[in-house]
C-alpha cells in the first residue's frame, strides 16, 4: 500500500473535515508549514488561494457520467496530484522557478506588457505565482500523455486549476502570465489527448478550460450573447426533482 | 446517471422515513454533479429551480454548485427576476445577496469569481453593490483580501474602457471599498491601498482623460483620495 506524505494527509483532512473550526485549523497548520518552504515564501498568503480552490465534494461510491465513466473522490484526485507535484517542486525547485521565469520573460518581450521583464521577476517575486503552479503544467500534461489520469481525476484537477487561475488573478497585477498558462493548458487538453470513450467527461473537461480562457479572451461574452433556448429534456428532469424535493418535505 | 441518491430517498418515501442526512447531501452533491456534466443548454430559470432543489436537499451545497456557472449562466441569471415573498419583483441576485445572510460568507469567498461575472445592470444596482461590498466586511477585513478584491476590479476595469456603464459601476464599488475600508484599517495599509489602485493601468486611464457623466457617478477618485490622511 502506497506511503502518502505530510502534505497529502493534510489536504485531504483539509477537504474531508465538515467541522469548520477544524478545517480553519488544519488550514493555519498548512499555511504556516507551506509558507516556510520554497514553494510559497515569496508570498506566504498565497497558500490560502491554493487551498480554497480545492474541491469539497462528496460522492457516492458508485456514481457515474451520462457516458458511464466512474465517478470518483475528487478531493483525493486532486490531493494525489497536488502532493505529487509538491514533492517534483520542492526536489527541483530552480527548474521550475526558470520556466516561470522565461514564461514571464517571454511575455517582457511583447511591447504591451512592459510591466513584465526578468528584472521584475527577481525583485518582485511576491507578485508572481509559485513556481508549483509550473510543476502542475508539467505534470498535468505528462500524466495525460502516460495516461496515468482517469476521466473524473482530470476534471477534478481541471476544475482546481480553473479556480486556482481565477484566484492568482487577484495576485498578480497584470494578467498575461496567467493568460498564457492559461493557453498552454487549453493546448494539453486537445480532444485526441483525452478520453474518447468518455464524451460527456471529455466536453466537460474542455469546458472548465474555455470559462478559464474566456476571462481573459473574450470577458464581456457572456454580457452579450443571447440567452439559450430552454431543453425539454432539461425542464423533464428538473419537474422531477422538484416532485421529490417536495414529497421529501412531506415526509420529514 | 447520478441517481443513487435519489433512488435511495425514492424508497424512504415509499416507507415513510425521512431520508438520511448523508443522503441527502451526496443527492445535493449529485445535482452539481448533473450540473457540469449535462450535455444540454441549461438556462436562468433552470438554474433558479436547480438552487432551491439543491437548497432543500442540503444548502451547504449551493457554494459548490455556483462554482461550476460559467461567466455567462451565471449572468443571465443575475438578470432573472422573480417575485419576493412580499409581493415585489426583485432580481433574483437581490434576494440571493440579501435574503440569505449566510450567502455572504460564499460572497466573500468567492469574490473573484463575482467580479467577472456581476453584469452591468448588477454592478449599478446599489443593493448589489451593498450585498458585494458588505461581503468584504462582516469581520475584520485582512488587507491581503482588500487588495485581491481592488485587484480583480482593477482588471475587470481594465478590460471594460469601452463599457461606460460596466466601468462606472465597477468605479463605484472601487470607492465603495475604499471609503469603507478608510474606516477599518491603518493608515499605512490604507495608503498601500491608494496605492496599490493608482499604480493600474485602469486608474491611469481614466485619470488622463475627461470623464462622462456615468463614469463620474462612479466617483471613485472622490471618495478615495477627498481627505488627505
């Protein structure tokens, strides 16, 4: 039976507690432990935007798509990955913190964002992501490749990395950094590199990658399109469940 | 799909037993489960019948399920109205924001999800802009969150400098929390603030050119820098 680190054990306390005096505890013992290393002592606040972007779902055991791929622990999933890349990070801290840099480097070179220049980088580093947030790039598209990712463990990460995203937007002053994360991982989850089994999975993997996109793309999108036609199939199902919402009622 | 749960609360009805707590959460976490994965257009009004089944099932769910609204469900249904207990009509952000107090706590948590997704006849609704800026304050406020929540409007404005009404909207919560804010921290975290928003690129912009009667409703310059400290 695997070993699971400190870390590990701890996210997945972090995310399994309901008690709230527990998980606020849990969370101040995270971040003053992450805080100290070389994952987030440029900005130590920025670990409570890594672990409220985890995910706090419950699943029955035997849950499952529309397309009958298993549905399965998703704080686990993510708890797995996150630990995984934690440990590569902290192993080899330098390579990643260089392809942060030359991510922001690259970017310095665009006229528009002159904020952005390797000088910066070294004496701002407090504004920018931790380098983890590389490592989950690398790894994220390696453990697609070597296919050692479930349908549900890739949505699960998606959706933590759609929230992480959204929250490092509020750290960082501009925004191209994230932007090109961003496109990078929308150019890893391709169609051909996920699961072509799972079709529902697949399009909702994709999904989370086009909301984190289209903040950055097209941010006034959703203020100008048309509202979508209703689903017959849709209007069904929730008739239902409104049915037994109520006869539910009735009996408690 | 996903009815394990709900088979399980079926044969409760069927005897007359009130289905377990634990049912009932993982029924909740199902419905956000059928929610990112339906293959069909979901709409305003289907979102609002989704939340108070939800609600009923186990209402802690509801933080999980708003998560997974993307920028533009979750602004048709800012724009939905309905009618509130007492007979008026109200948006259902409105009664979302100020009928249920706990919400707030899911308001301020979740700050950066709002600010992209507050539509412009949100972001000038000033019970929306209370709801939104009282969210940052019902406990004592960390400057760190004060500076996330300028930021993430500070980008939203940079992106809207051809939105008159987004962007006027968007000055007065600005200001909102800057006046708020005055009142609660330091002076020298204040000043980081002032800071913090002069330096963008958004302020820049609307500091070098003439602005428009909307813009200046927005009065963020006025209630930001009226009183030297």
């Amino acid at each position: 039976m695997p070993s699971h680190s400190n870390l590990y054990v701890l996210l997945r306390a972090h995310t399994a507690t309901r008690v709230p005096a527990l998980r606020s505890a849990i969370a101040s013992l995270l971040c003053h432990t992450l805080s100290n290393g070389i994952l987030f002592q440029h900005d130590p606040d920025e670990v409570s935007l890594w672990l409220d972007s985890l995910p706090s779902f419950r699943r029955s055991p035997d849950a499952e798509a529309p397309d009958g791929a298993p549905l399965t622990d998703e704080s686990q999933a993510v708890g797995l990955f996150l630990d995984d890349s934690a440990q590569r990070c902290i192993k080899t801290p330098y390579r990643y913190i260089e392809d942060l840099q030359k991510l922001s480097s690259s970017l310095s070179n665009d006229a528009a964002d002159s904020s952005m220049s390797s000088d910066d980088f070294v004496e701002h580093t407090s504004a920018y992501p931790s380098a983890l947030l590389m490592t989950v790039l690398e790894q994220l598209e390696a453990k697609l490749r070597a296919k050692l990712l479930s349908a549900s463990d890739t949505l699960a990460i998606m959706s933590f990395v759609r929230r992480l995203v959204l929250k490092l937007m509020t750290k960082t002053s501009t925004l191209s950094l994230l932007h090109e994360f961003a496109k990078k991982i929308e150019n890893i989850l391709q169609p051909h590199a996920l699961f072509e089994d799972y079709p529902v999975m697949t399009k909702a993997i994709r999904r989370e990658a086009s909301i984190m996109i289209i903040l950055f793309e097209h941010p006034f999108y959703h203020e100008d399109i048309n509202a979508e036609m209703a689903s017959s199939d849709v209007q069904d199902f929730l008739n239902q469940l409104e049915e037994m919402a109520l006869r539910k009622s009735h009996v408690i | 799909m996903l009815f394990s749960s709900y088979r399980a609360i079926f044969a409760n009805q069927r005897r007359t037993e009130a289905p377990s707590a634990d049912v009932q959460q993982k029924a909740a976490y199902e419905l956000v489960d059928w929610f990112r994965l339906v293959n069909q257009p979901v709409t305003a009004s289907d979102i609002v019948r989704l939340i108070a089944v939800i609600e009923r099932f186990w209402k802690p769910a509801l933080k999980e399920f708003m998560k997974y609204l993307s920028p533009e469900q979750m602004s048709s249904w800012f724009k939905t109205k309905c009618v509130s207990p007492s007979g008026e009509i109200q948006y259902v952000s409105r009664v979302f924001h100020m009928k249920q107090q706990d919400l707030k706590v899911f308001i301020r948590s979740d700050f950066d999800d709002l600010v992209w997704q507050l539509n412009e006849e949100c972001l000038n609704d000033l019970v929306c802009q209370n709801a939104v800026v009282s969210s940052l304050f019902t406990g004592p406020p960390k400057v760190y969150d004060l500076k996330r929540a300028l930021r993430a409007l500070l980008h939203r404005l940079a992106a809207s400098t051809d939105r008159v009404q987004t962007a006027s909207g968007l000055l007065a919560l600005l200001a909102a929390i800057m006046s708020q804010a005055r009142g609660v921290i330091d002076p020298n975290s204040f000043n980081e603030l002032q800071h913090l928003c002069l330096q963008s690129s958004a302020i820049r912009f609307y500091c070098n050119k003439p602005l428009s009667e909307a813009l200046r409703r927005g009065n963020f310059i006025q209630y930001t820098y009226r009183t030297p400290i």
